[in-house]
C-alpha cells in the first residue's frame, strides 16, 4: 500500500507506539479498549508507565490470557480494578527512559531502531497502517512523498524531522475514579 493522503484524526499514540512494544502478538482475542499515559492524580506521563484498560470478562479465554500473558508479563506493575466493567493494567517502561522521552516529544525517528522496528512489524505489512507507521519511524524515506502531499519544499520537512504530531497529553490522560483503591494489585 502507498501513502496518497495524509492522516489527519488524532489516533491514541500510546496505543500504536507503546503497546506493540509489550510483545503481545496481534490479532489476540483479548486486547485493550483503549491506552493512556498518565492517569489525572495518580501516574504523570513522566512515571514512564503505559495504561491499559481492558473489559473485566470472566470466560475461560480471557481469564487465561489475564493469568499467563498480562499478570505475568515482564513490564506489568499495576493491576487495578476501575469498576465492575473495567481493569487497568499498567506497564512499566522505566529501562527506555530515553525512548520513552522520545516518544513524549513526538521525535519517534529518534528511537532505538530495534524498537522502532518492532513497533513496525506489529502491524500487517499489507496494511495501510503499515505504511504509515514506516513513514512515522523512518521519515527519511518518505520526506518527498510527504512535501508534495503538504505542498511544502521538503527542506522543512527535513529540519523538522517528522512526520507525526506528538501525544495530546489530555487524550492520553484516563480520568477515572477507583470504585476501592484497595483492590490494586502490585505485580512483579
């Protein structure tokens, strides 16, 4: 697939640039609703802590993936229950504090290359997510594609040296109460 348009809906960037990096493969039966960095009054987007919600289920499917795949997962710290709809896994990425700087700055180019990569090969290669990840990661390669589609001369393009706007810190901020903090679980 080819880049003919640019994407201009504001997609959650923790979902495509962080949660590939757990290592849980796509197309599981079993993934997040939705990802955050920071949750208002609990974890800044400085505490390098990815959030994930996922839909409290009780089959046999999802209870196996939540015991051998998110509680025991390497990066997994928090397990917190929202409410009776709701679980809040959070994983900590404290060891890629530089990255994960990357990342908040919106520099995704600048990220270790084995990262990027995996972040890449998350996605199905005949998709056009793809594409658009690869030019995210690996912008060199897309700057003249990218300067005829915005109708600028790509030497600006090169000296701002990406292709995709950084986080909105609110949109990757949960805002949710705790029905009893006292059901957090700390993992690890």
């Amino acid at each position: 697939m080819a880049i003919d348009a640019l994407y201009k809906d504001y997609f959650q960037k923790s979902r495509v640039f962080l949660y590939p990096l757990l290592g849980i493969r796509r197309g599981a039966s079993v993934i997040p609703e939705i990802t955050y960095i920071s949750w208002s009054g609990f974890i800044a987007p400085e505490d390098t802590k990815l959030i994930t919600i996922y839909p409290k289920r009780t089959d046999k499917e999802y209870l196996n993936f939540e015991k051998h795949v998110l509680i025991n997962h390497s990066r997994a710290s928090d397990f917190i229950e929202l409410n009776d709809k709701q679980l809040m896994i959070t994983f900590d990425f404290s060891d890629m504090k530089e990255d994960w700087d990357h990342f908040l700055n919106g520099r995704y180019s600048q990220m270790n290359v084995k990262l990027k990569r995996s972040i890449r090969d998350f996605f199905d290669k005949n998709s056009a997510n793809y594409v658009y990840i690869d030019s995210y990661l690996f912008p060199e390669k897309y700057f003249n594609l990218y300067a005829d589609l915005l109708n600028v001369k790509i030497n600006l393009l090169m000296e701002v040296g990406e292709l995709c706007s950084k986080p909105d810190l609110e949109r990757e901020t949960l805002i949710a109460e705790v029905v009893n903090l006292e059901n957090k679980k700390i993992l690890g």
